[in-house]
C-alpha cells in the first residue's frame, strides 16, 4: 500500500525587513501554492516571517562536500583580496 | 526518551576502521556537524534515521493523548493553549521527519514503517489521559522529560537533526510551563481538583522515569552513540537530573509522589529513587501497553480516512501542469 | 432582559467558538501533517475571536458574566450561533466546504463591521478580518483541489456542498434585534454582502467544476436558540468540567 510521495519543499523565510531569506526547514505539498500556505501554517506560527520563498527541493542543485578541497581551498592563499593585506600609514587615517 | 525503544533493539555496530571513517571521526570529535551531502558510516546514518524517526513517530502519536482533551479543557484560555500545543507537537514531528528525509528516506516510508508496527514510538503515550490533571502533568512531567533529552540534542554532530532540536526546544519552553499551570491551579483549587492531581501524579510518575529507557547498567547502546556524538548523556544520568529538577516542584504544589524510596541523599545531594519495574517498560514497548492498539488504531484510521484527499492534491497537480504546458505550447505555435 | 447589541456580540461570538471547537476536533486526525497545523491555526483565529467576543459581551451586559461564564454556562437555547458551524465535520470535504461557506461570508462581514460605530466591535473585527482573510484563500483552494483533482473527491465534494447548502441562507438573515442596530450603524447589513459572497463562491465552484446547489428551502433558527440537534453534543463535551466542578477554578 506504498502511495506516490508527495513533492517535497524547501522554506525560506525572512523575517524581518532587509534580511535576506533563510533556510528554516522543508514541508510536503503536492504543487507550489499549497506549498506555500503549509510553510506559512507550519513556520510562522509565531510571527516569524515576512516573506516566504519555497522551492522544489529536486530543484536544487549542490556541490559535493567531496569536491571541497578544489572548491574552496584556493581561495585561502588570496589574502590580497582582504583589505588587511595593505599597508596605510597611520597618519593618513581611516581608509 | 522519545527514541527509548532503540536502547532495546539491534545496535548499530562500528563500521570496519577505514580512513573515511577516520576522518568523519575526526570531524565529529572536532564538534563539527556532519551534513546531508558528507560522506557518513552506514551505521550512523541507519541509526540516526531511526531514531529521528522514532522521536517523529513520538510527537505525532503523542498528539492524541492530549488532543482528547482539547474540546473538552476548562476554560477558553486552556483551550487556545492546549490546541496551540498539540499544534506545536504536530510541527515538531514535521521539523523531525523532515531532519530524517535529508537522510534518504521519506515521510511516506517512515510513516509506513510506524503505521506497519516496524517503526517504535515512545512508550508514554500508550497511557492514558484520564481526567484533566493528566493534562498538567503531560506538560509538566512528559514535556519536562522531554526538555532535559532535548537540549543535549541540539548539539548533536548531525546538522539538521541538531537545527530541528533548536527549533523544538524554543516552541517547547511553554509547553512545560503551561503543564506546571494546570497543575497549580488544581492544586490550589478544590480537594476534588487537589485529589485529581494526586491521582494523576501516581499513575504517570513512574512511566514517566521509563522514558529516558533502560537503566545504563542494561543498556550497551551507548558506547557507538556516544562516540558519535548524538547521545551526550547516559539514560540514568538524565532521569537523575529529571528527578533532581522535579521533586521539589512537586513538593511546591503540595503533591506526594508514589515511591516510598524517594529520599534526598546528604552525601550526594541527589534525590534517590525506588526501583523502576522494567518489566511493565518492556511490555508497554512490546505492544501491550494500556493504549497501543487503541492509538495506532487512530494513526491508522486518520492515514486511509485521508488517502483520497491526498490523491486528490496530487491528480490536480498533475492536471495542472499538464494544462499549462498545453497552453505553453499553443503559445509557442 | 438583553439588549440587542448583547445579543448580536454573543451571535458572533458562539459562531466562533462553535466553529473554532469543530475544527480543533481535526488536530492529530488530518489527512496530511501540514493540515494538522492549518486546522490548528484557523481554529485558533476563531477561538481568539470568540474570546474577544465573549469578553465584550460580558461587559455590554453588566452582569459580571466573563467568557468562561457566558462559553461554559449557558445550555443551548441560549446559544446563538449559525446553524451552518455546528454541523459535523463530517469527511475533510466537508468540513472544507463548511469553511469556505462561512468564511466567504465572515470575511467581508468582518471588513463591514471594522467600520462600525462601535468602537470596540470595529476593533474586533479589524483583527478578524485578517485570518478570515486567509480562511478563505486556504479553503478555496482545497475545494479547487477537491473539486478537480479525482473523480472521489469530486463526488464528496459536491455532496458537501448539497448538504451544507441549506444553511447559508442563514446567514443573511436580518431580525428585529439586528434591523436596529445596523440603522445605528453598529451592525453590517448582510444584504450588502450577498453580491461579494455570490462572487467569491460561484468564481470558487467554477474553477473546481463543482456545481453550485440550487436555493430552495433554508433551515434556520441557530441565532435564536433554536438548533440542530448537533450543538447539544458539542457543549457537553465543551462545558463538561465546568458543570461536574461548578464553581471551580482552572
């Protein structure tokens, strides 16, 4: 008695004005609308949200924690890219 | 706890020593969460989808004891707070089984697998909500128990299991607030009310200690948890820090707990305890609780009743798509 | 003896309330997880409405009456709520269709009534407009769903909608206790709401391809006490601690 699975969904929601959407969680919904009438039931219950983004968690596509090193270690040696890396003397003030 | 039934099945054995499993040690030593996409033992990943699970079938089943009650609660405001909670509950089991599908395994097959009688559940809500005052003490004690079980898990190593217990535990804090309420109230009302209460203390309280699940001596569960950072605390070292934290808020409402043992201990400065009967824990476990039949009964009948409407959402879903890509297409033409 | 805008509070509020306690009924029992907490939330909003009500009330008549009091004491003559809310819940498209019904209705009421000259029901009724709001975004969708989705649900949808059907008339009815209080600019006339709901519930029916019952005979008689023999079930289980423990606190 196996039934089809309903879609699953990922939340995001911002909760207050100029904060950007976060992840909260996921719910089931068998199309976006209802989707997004379960998000609001289920993760603003108590006046967490503003705005609601759901998206179809199929939809999204992610790096493989494998690939990590290659990914994100070359960007470690770039220290030029941080402001610390220059020197301003101190006379010149904030910059 | 929620999960107690684990204590008493399969263990998880440690997968053969292996440089990946080196590393994910390593990992979990240096308190760093594990993510769905990490690479894991097959073992931590099979027990922590059960036991995720198993604290998901818990919210869920433990919706009806305290559901009961909602039409018939004694006053609007214990009304709106008692729905709001058993809401919560439903949520928490949501926020749970959606922890546990990052894991690969789906809502339908885990609510499969609870309504088959394969999947556990905790074994508390397979007694039953008499009178009102078990409304207290399900807030008070069950959700108190809950509580201390809970707060170690928001640092469990894996991350969203930890991010749902975080979730859990801020909706919770009312929960067990609202329970001591009840009891307060009762307590300073009637001798009717007064007895209600004692009466409702005397059947739950030693249930209420078998949720944190075997005593440690019994239990060789904990070793690969442990490890794993999922489990921080043995079962007895909880239940001593439930009961340590309760006996004096009971003693404020003027209550007696049913066990003749029960005595604070100078040297160690804990409160001392009879001795649970692991017998009834392990019979209610097993099925022949006062409840069992009668709540997967209810699962059961609340799954078929709602198939139809679930094949409904989904054929209309379908329709719909299939009518905007025919309107697509006539567009394109 | 109750003065009229008493007795037009207390109809709001028993409305609330009875719908409130029947939808509570679905927590834990839902078709879907996700629906357990909508049921939740909407049952909330008009538990939260009956509150105020009730509170109101109370006050109105003086007597020292709380919420509790006027919720949890009065057998059901006294009750005045609509006879639609305190039908049974009956399969999930029932008690979807129910919902639609009378939130179509409570929520342009609830957007009239927030202009009432009576401070505290406009205010009331300025919060209740929003969750009556979003009942009927809920409500209609499901029933677009129900309605369109398989041949079953199609079939207990448009059921429901038979047998709800005879109590919506109900709701635009007008008596002696409310012509005077909506000629003080107190009341809503339902009459100005009857185009709105036609064109929410026929625009809703459509898009489900249900079809919409015909207006023949219209029970009625709940805002008077006279009820269905449903609501004497719902306040023994509602008001059974109260009246096994009179007089005591909770």
């Amino acid at each position: 008695m196996t039934e089809k699975n309903s879609p699953l969904w990922e939340v995001f929601i911002r909760s207050r004005n100029g904060l950007a959407h976060r992840h909260v969680g996921s719910v089931h919904a068998a199309d976006a609308t209802m989707a997004l009438q379960a998000a609001r039931d289920v993760y603003t219950r108590r006046g967490e949200g503003l705005s609601i983004w759901v998206v179809p968690s199929a939809a999204i596509t992610a790096s493989d924690p494998a690939d990590k090193d290659m990914m994100f270690e070359p960007t470690a040696s770039k220290i030029y890219r941080h402001p610390t890396f220059y020197e301003v003397p101190e006379e010149v003030g904030h910059m | 706890m929620y999960t107690q039934a684990l204590n008493t099945r399969d263990q998880a054995a440690p997968s053969a020593d292996s440089e990946q499993d080196a590393r994910f040690q390593a990992r979990v030593d240096a308190e760093l969460k594990i993510e769905p996409n990490d690479w894991m033992p097959e073992a931590y990943r099979r027990t922590l989808t059960r036991q995720i699970s198993q604290h998901a079938h818990s919210e869920i089943v433990g919706m009806l004891p305290e559901g009961n009650w909602i039409t018939r609660a004694p006053t609007l405001k214990r009304k709106a707070a008692l729905l709001a909670k058993v809401q919560d509950e439903g949520g928490h089991g949501l926020y749970l089984y959606s922890a546990a599908e990052t894991l690969g395994t789906s809502r339908e097959e885990m609510v499969d697998q609870l309504l088959s009688g394969k999947a556990k559940y905790s074994s508390i809500f397979n007694y039953p909500t008499l009178t009102w005052a078990d409304i207290g003490i399900i807030g008070w004690l069950v959700d108190g128990a809950a509580i201390m079980n809970q707060i170690p898990l928001c640092r469990c190593s894996y991350g969203p299991y930890a991010r749902a217990m975080i979730r859990i535990c801020k909706e919770e804090s009312f929960h067990q607030r609202q329970g001591y309420e009840i009891m307060l109230a009762l307590c300073r009302g009637t001798p009717e009310q007064k007895q209600m209460a004692q009466e409702a203390l005397n059947r739950w309280w030693w249930p209420v200690l078998m949720m944190f699940g075997p005593s440690d001596k019994d239990s060789q569960h904990t070793d690969t948890t442990t490890r794993w950072k999922i489990k921080r605390f043995t079962n007895d070292e909880l239940r001593q820090k439930f009961v340590d934290a309760t006996v004096p808020q009971g003693h404020y409402l003027g209550l007696t707990f049913p066990d003749p043992a029960l005595r604070l201990n100078e040297k160690t400065g804990h409160w001392d305890y009879g001795e649970i009967d692991w017998s009834e824990f392990k019979r209610v476990i097993a099925g022949d609780g006062p409840c069992n039949r009668q709540r997967m009964k209810q699962r059961r009948a609340a799954h078929e009743n709602g198939a139809w409407v679930r094949e409904a959402a989904l054929a209309y879903a379908e329709k719909r798509k299939a009518r905007e890509r025919a309107a697509y297409a006539e567009a394109a033409e | 003896m109750e003065t009229p805008l008493f007795t037009y509070t207390l109809r709001l509020a028993d409305t609330a309330l009875i719908l409130g306690h029947r939808l509570s009924e679905w927590v834990g029992h839902a078709p879907i997880l996700e629906e357990d907490l909508a049921f939740g939330n909407m049952g909330l909003d008009l538990i939260g409405q009956a509150r105020s009500l009730y509170t109101y009330a109370g006050e109105i008549e003086g007597l020292r009456r709380d919420e509790d009091a006027l919720a949890y004491l009065r057998d059901a003559p006294a009750y005045r709520n609509l006879l639609l809310v305190e039908q049974p819940n009956g399969d999930f498209a029932a008690t979807m269709i129910r919902q639609l019904l009378y939130a179509a209705f409570a929520h342009p009421y609830f957007g009239a009534l927030s202009k009432s000259k009576d401070e505290r029901l406009a205010a009331i009724a300025a919060k209740a407009v929003k969750e009556m709001a979003y009942h009927v975004r809920h409500v209609s969708e499901w029933t677009i769903r129900l309605g369109d989705g398989t041949d079953e649900s199609h079939r207990r949808a448009q059921a429901a909608l038979e047998e709800l059907w005879p109590y919506t008339g109900e709701m635009f009815e007008v008596d002696r206790v409310e012509r005077a209080l909506i000629e003080r600019g107190i009341a809503v006339d339902p009459a100005t709401l009857r185009a709105i709901w036609d064109r929410t519930i026929d625009e809703v029916l459509e898009e489900a391809t249900l079809t919409r019952p015909r207006d023949g005979f219209m029970q009625s008689g709940g805002r008077s006490g006279r009820h269905s023999e449903h609501l004497g079930f719902i306040l023994a289980d509602l008001q059974f601690l109260q009246r096994a423990y009179p007089g005591a606190t909770w």
